[in-house]
C-alpha cells in the first residue's frame, strides 16, 4: 500500500507495479476509487473481464463459469447493469447472493483465485486513491484478501492512497496492519531531486549550473510534481544550452502561476466557503501539523462546532489527521499557495 501526499508520484508507482505485474504474466485490473462510488461497481466490470478470460482456459473453466454465475447474483443485488453474453448466464444459488459484500466478496475473488491457480496463472488488483472507499467497502476488501492469504490463493492488491488510509484500514479491520506493507512515498532527498532534474538535462547534451540546480532543489523542497513543473518550465524557457540560476529565477513566477491556476486551484475551488474559511485559518497559523484547538481559536469558533467542517474537508481529502487534536494538508505547499491568495 503506497501511502503520501498528492504529487508525489504514487500513481506513476502503481503504473510501473503495472508494468512490471503483466511483464511477469499476471492478470492484471486498475481502477480508481472515485468518492461516492460503491466498490462492488468499482470491481464489477474488472472481475467480469478476469472471469471470462480464465474460463477460456480448459483447466479453470468449471471453477470460472461457477464464478460468473455467481457474479450474475452479486449484479442482481447490487443493482448493477449487465450486458453483453453475461444475460444467458443463470445465477448460481448460495454464491455471492447475500447482498452483504463483506461476504459475496470473497466468494468470488474465491472463485477468480481458484480458477487462477487452476489455470497457473494469478491476478493482481491495483486500486487508486484507495481513501475514498466507503469504511464498509474496504471492510469487505480487507476480508477478501484475508481470505486469500489464509487460503494461499494467487490474488494480489497493490494500493495507492493518502497517507490516512493506514488509519481507515485499521479502523475497518485490526488484522489489516499484518495483512498490507506500507510503504511511504515521500519527498525526493537531495541527491535523489538533482539526479531527477539534471539526468534528462544531460541526455539531451544540454547542462544547468550547480547553483540553478541547487535553487530548484531547495525551494521545491524536493516534492517530485513540483520539482517537476519548474524544471520542466525551465528547460522550455531557456535559451540554452547551459541553464543557469537567472533562467531558473525568472522562471519561478510562471512556474507558481502554472500550479496555482491548476494543481492547487481544481482542489480549494472543491470546498465550500466555510470550508475555505477553515483551511485558511490553518493557514494562517503558518505550516502545519495544526492543532484543532488553534484552527477553533483562530475562527472565533467552539471547538465542537467545527466537527462537521473538518469530517467533511477530511471527506474530500483536503486535509488528513496527522495524531489526534491535529490537522494537515494533504497537498504539499498548500498553505503557501492559500496565503498568497491574500
């Protein structure tokens, strides 16, 4: 599970997991969690896909058709639209036909692991932006995989998500700590950033002065999207071949107006003006983590009052709790980009 904050390249991550996973033969499903989707329409199209594919395989076709019925069942329940073949296919009773998905669930990642191993073969899930799964949804998901791992059935997930999801899976089930490896993606380190901005530079037998070099490192503090948006500014308005620290400066203005107006505005323009009013007193108090009792102090509020607000900017993961009482954003820089606001 691949845990940070936006833009520091968990995606690119779980694309690569991707690459390396089809390389190796696995089947392979991708999708991302958007909020206010249900999982079991999230994974329905995916294990559709999965099942039909394994059943073309004469060793797992028995387990794999009993599995698509019993998907038929879990499309009834769920309200889900079925097309295609899959309208001739009659449901199978006693599988998948709770309507509960903590339990239809494993059924059928039972039914895709047991066609899969009959078949030599495995699947790995990858699931992006794994904090907008409703706490009930990845309740169910964590039971599936548990299942998995005690029946030593070849089903994988790889997740990707902000750093609260760690607690979410917790809160969800308590053996969730011994069933993920969490791994944190953070900020490149120094010699890390340097190689990332100056290799390309290289490549294309160009160079960039050490200071030049030293400045973006610095002022990006290492974050890998912003890092990246001034490089790449840089290198589109230099006139070359060598980058120096003028080009780098002169740059940095377009550079602030270009995440301002894109990565940091699509998100503040998602809250509601109280939710604006929030975040800015987090703001205000300079860099975080924020105490919940300085946010109320800072708003003139109870600090009870503000319950709702912070469920709902944590909702839309805005914001996350860092420890208890305390509040950070989950966008690097953001209170920077909220005070020159102003």
């Amino acid at each position: 599970m691949l845990l940070g904050l936006r833009g520091m390249g968990k995606t690119v991550l779980l694309n690569e997991i991707k690459k390396i996973a089809e390389a190796e033969g696995l089947t392979v499903s991708k999708v991302e969690a958007p909020e206010g989707e249900s999982l079991a329409r999230l994974l329905y199209p995916e294990m559709r896909k999965v099942l039909r594919s394994l059943s073309g395989v004469e060793a797992a076709r028995q387990i794999a058709s009993r599995g698509l019925r019993g998907l038929r069942n879990f499309a009834a329940l769920f309200r889900i639209a079925v097309a295609g073949v899959d309208i001739g296919v009659e449901p199978e009773p006693g599988l998948a036909d709770t309507g509960d998905l903590q339990y239809d669930l494993p059924d059928l990642f039972r039914m895709i692991g047991g066609a899969a191993q009959a078949a030599d073969k495995g699947w790995i899930l990858l699931i992006d932006e794994v904090q907008y799964l409703s706490g009930a949804d990845l309740s169910a998901l964590i039971v599936a995989l548990h299942a998995m791992s005690q029946e030593r059935l070849p089903v994988l997930l790889a997740g990707a998500g902000l750093p609260q999801v760690a607690r979410l899976a917790g809160e969800a089930k308590s053996y969730a700590e011994r069933l993920f490896l969490y791994q944190t993606v953070g900020a490149l380190d120094p010699a890390s950033a340097m190689q990332a901005i100056q290799k390309p530079i290289i490549e294309e037998e160009a160079s960039i002065d050490p200071e030049a070099l030293r400045s973006i490192v610095d002022r990006t503090q290492g974050y890998p999207f912003f890092l990246q948006e001034w490089a790449s500014v840089v290198w589109n308005n230099a006139p070359g071949p060598g980058i120096t620290l003028a080009d780098v400066d002169l740059s940095y203005g377009e550079t602030l107006a270009l995440l301002d107006d894109g990565f940091f505005k699509v998100r503040i323009d998602r809250l509601t003006k109280g939710e604006v009013q929030f975040v800015k007193a987090m703001s205000e108090l300079g860099d975080g983590p924020y105490a919940m009792s300085d946010i109320a102090r800072s708003m003139g509020r109870k600090l009870q009052s503000l319950g709702p607000l912070r469920a709902s900017i944590i909702a839309k993961a805005m914001i996350y709790s860092t420890d208890h009482g305390y509040l950070d954003f989950t966008v690097p820089l953001f209170a920077d980009f909220i005070r020159r606001r102003k």
